[in-house]
C-alpha cells in the first residue's frame, strides 16, 4: 500500500477557508474601423474608445421608431447655447445675487452657496434660466441634466451649462428621459464614433442620435416628466411653508440681521473673547463665533424648551459607520452605494453597488438607509442635509454621511427642518475640524441644540408639511421611472432583464 492513510487527529485537520476572491470579469472586445481612428484625433489606446457607447449608438439605430439627428432639421431642439463668460464679482448674501454651481443642476432643491456683484448686473441678466429650458452640465461631469423649474428660473448659473431649447411641445420631456438612461448617457458622453469625450459644446449635439418615436409616444412620455417636475415644485413650496411657521415662531430673522456682540472695533477687524470655562478643549476661533452664542440666547427666549440632538425624545440613535475596505459588484448582486455629492438628489445616478454577501452585516447595522431618517454629510462638504424618500430606503450611503435616527415620526419632519435652516447649519458647522480635510462626527451632531415650540400644534404642524413634502418627492420619482421604463421598453427596445 502506498502512502499513509492513517486518519490523522482531529486538530490536525484545517478547516478550508472560505474564497472570497472575485475572478475578473472577462475583456470586452470590439473592432474599431480605421475611419473611427482618424476621426478620433489618430488615439489608438483602448480608453479613447467606449465600447457600451458604441453599443447604445447600435441600439438607438436599430430601434423600432427609427432615429434623428438631435439637433439637425429635422431633429428634436431647435437652438442649443450657453452664454458667454463674465467677470464675477463675489459678494455677501444681503447684497448680491444667487449664483448657482453647475453641480447643483440635479439637486431637488437648490440653494445658492455663492452670490455675484449686482454692480454688472445688466451682464449677469442675460445668463438667466429661463422656462421650457433643458439643462445640462458641458464639462467637469458632463451629461447631469435637469429641466427648468420653479426652483431654477429666473436663477443664474455659470456658462459650464447648456441650454436646450425643444422644438416640439412633447419634445423636452422625451430628450430629458431619453438623457436620463443609460443609453443616453453613454451617447451623450461619447462621440459618434464611440470615442470617449471630456468636454462637450453645443455642436456636439449635432451628432447625438435620439430614437423618434411617434408623438403619442412623446406625449405619453412627456406628460409623466411634467408632473414629476409640478410634484417637486409643490414639495418644495412646503418645506418653505414649514420653514417660514418655524421662523414665524421662534421669531427668527435673517441669520444676518441677527444681532453680534464683538469685542472691541478696531479697523473693521472682527474680535471677541472667549471664558475658560467655556473653551470645552476647543481653541480654534471658528468654534466660538459670536453667531453661535447669538443663537442660543435667542432660543432661550423664543423656545418652550431646547433639547439635544442626541436626547432620546429627539432621536433613537446617530450612525458614524466606520471606515472599512469595499467589495464591489455589479447591480443585480450588490446594494446601492451613494456618496454624499449624491445627497441632495431625487434620482441619483449610482454606479456603485457593495457585495451583500460580504458586507452584510455592516450594511444592515450600519450603512442602510431607512425613510424619513436624517443624513449630514460629515467630511469635506460639512452640513448638507437630506430627509430619506421612501425610494431611497434600503440603499445605503458612506461613511462621510452622519444618519439620525428620529425617535418617531412626529419629530422626524421638524428635526430636519430645524437642522435644514441657515440656524441649524451654523449650529452644525461650528463643530468643523481638521487642518485639511474639514470633519464632523457623530458626537458633534449628538450636542446641536434644537428648539421645541411653545405652541405644539404649530410644531405638528412643521413635521406634517415636511413629511408630506418627502412623500411628494417619492411620487416624483416614480413619474420619473415610469417614463424612463417606457423609454428603455418601448423606445429603445431593452428588455425588462
């Protein structure tokens, strides 16, 4: 007999260790025609090529309707622009004029972080939004597409964004759509020959091809777009609505008119003093502003009672999730995955989606999102705040987002618009460290103060606008899937798997 068969001991027997490596996926290939090359600016590396733009270009032209030409004569838009660059005069918020970043163009609800010089306003007029206008973002990250709304007409936003102008009524709802799949979103992010661009200009749309499909269709399609956007529009009136009762109130005026004491005036120069006993182990000057003491002995006067974030009436618990090595995998096997430039949007794009099987328990302890919870970003961008839709439960977001989990909901709606107010966001900013990378934690957000109300009905009344705005923004976005479904569906001619 060869070799030992004797059974060994057990403790000599190793347990097989679970493979959790990940074969790679197999190289997608695809053959490039040398007039592809030479029109491609002579780039022979596989990067200046997008194979699935490629694929989305194959697919529009077989598609049942047929296609145009976007912007040809007999295309969809009838003038693509955007304006010409200007000097820009920053200034504060009492004497100037909101401007807007292109990056905010998805936001639900954009609020303006930068404000111009009036002083050339007659210049800065003519870069106005303006009604029945398609928007999209020409550099940076090209592509992001918005269409003009109440909480962006009549608004200023850089020359980075082009306007579209749509020919035919139905028009402008069919192109948003079609922009926001992603067959549009590879077409619009590549050239005609698949090239991959970085930039874009109104000509590029020229060669951008969009299905034409029947104007039933287009109306069809159109009609959800428009009620999704008067359903965001009428949410965002609430929040204002229920922001406006708080001010109301607590007798709030513009955080600016607040009153500051200072300590001695001396050349215009800002100073003041602080007590020990008040330092609480922070000698950066940006934690003892003189706003923040305005603030609070406001409130004392105004408020019935001032809580804590972290007291157990207000919130069940405050998330940090802990920093840790992410698996990812494609959309049919992982969760959602979003940052915390995503925050503020209604549809955000993800691209990211973590293995379930891997972080499973991390996911459900720590990353899940839950509806009408509280997210702040933390890190780098410091207090942007959102409510969770109820289409956005269960995805889950990273570490740079802080959650707050209310203790019911009949304080979720008021927390988040008490923290959604310009008071909440000093309150929440004065926390700020770091010598690089601007941080919060959880600890931080646990001792913001929020005031509760003397009058009780009023404050219900607070959380009820709030949570039925938050449930409008839910309803928006299922108008918004419904016509992107008939889009890919229908149009375009992808199956539901």
């Amino acid at each position: 007999m060869v070799g030992n068969t004797a059974p060994q001991h057990i403790h000599d027997i190793k347990t097989p260790e679970k493979d959790y490596s990940f074969l790679p996926d197999k190289p997608k290939t695809t053959s490039v025609s040398l007039n592809d090359i030479i029109n491609n600016k002579m780039r022979f590396e596989a990067s200046a090529f997008d194979l699935e733009a490629k694929a989305a270009i194959y697919l529009v032209k077989n598609s049942k309707y047929g296609y145009v030409h976007l912007w040809s004569e007999n295309g969809l838009i009838e003038n693509a622009f955007y304006p010409g660059r200007y000097k820009r005069l920053y200034t504060n918020k009492k004497n100037g004029v909101p401007f807007f970043l292109p990056s905010q163009i998805t936001d639900i609800y954009p609020k303006a972080t930068k404000y111009l010089s009036r002083k050339n306003f007659e210049e800065i007029a003519k870069t106005t939004i303006e009604p029945l206008m398609l928007l999209i973002t020409r550099s940076g990250t090209i592509g992001k597409c918005t269409i003009s709304s109440k909480a962006t007409i009549g608004k200023i936003f850089s020359d980075d964004v082009i306007r579209l102008k749509a020919r035919g009524t139905s028009d402008l709802g069919f192109i948003y759509t079609f922009f926001k799949t992603e067959i549009g979103q590879k077409i619009l992010q590549s050239n005609n020959y698949g090239a991959v661009v970085v930039h874009i200009e109104p000509e590029h749309l020229e060669n951008v091809v969009i299905p034409n499909a029947p104007e039933a269709v287009k109306k069809s399609i159109h009609e959800l777009i428009e009620e999704s956007y008067r359903l965001r529009d009428e949410s965002n009136e609430l929040m204002d609505k229920a922001e406006s009762i708080l001010y109301e109130e607590l007798s709030l005026p513009p955080i600016d008119e607040l009153k500051v004491s200072y300590f001695k005036n001396i050349n215009n120069i800002k100073n003041f003093q602080v007590c020990l006993s008040k330092l609480n182990a922070r000698f950066d000057g940006s934690y003892h502003l003189p706003i923040i003491d305005a603030i609070e002995v406001h409130l004392k006067l105004y408020a019935r009672d001032i809580k804590k974030l972290k007291d157990r009436t207000i919130s069940e618990k405050i998330i940090l999730p802990g920093r840790f090595k992410r698996v990812y995998v494609d959309k049919d096997n992982g969760v959602p995955f979003l940052g915390g430039k995503q925050l503020l949007e209604l549809n955000p794009y993800c691209d990211k989606y973590l293995s379930q099987s891997l972080h499973k328990e991390r996911v459900t302890e720590e990353l899940l999102l839950k509806e009408n919870s509280i997210l702040v970003t933390r890190s780098g961008t410091i207090g942007k705040i959102n409510i969770v839709p109820q289409h956005l439960e269960n995805w889950a977001a990273n570490e740079h987002i802080l959650r707050l989990f209310p203790s019911d909901e009949n304080v979720a709606g008021y927390i988040y618009c008490w923290l959604n107010s310009e008071y909440g966001y000093n309150l929440i900013t004065r926390n700020t460290y770091g010598s690089v990378v601007d941080e919060i934690d959880d600890d931080h957000l646990g001792n913001v103060s929020i005031p509760l109300l003397h009058n009780e009905q009023k404050q219900a009344e607070i959380n009820s606008l709030v949570l039925y705005a938050n449930q409008l923004r839910s309803e928006a976005y299922a108008k918004e899937q419904e016509a992107i479904r008939i889009m890919n569906e229908e149009v375009i001619g992808i199956s539901k798997n």
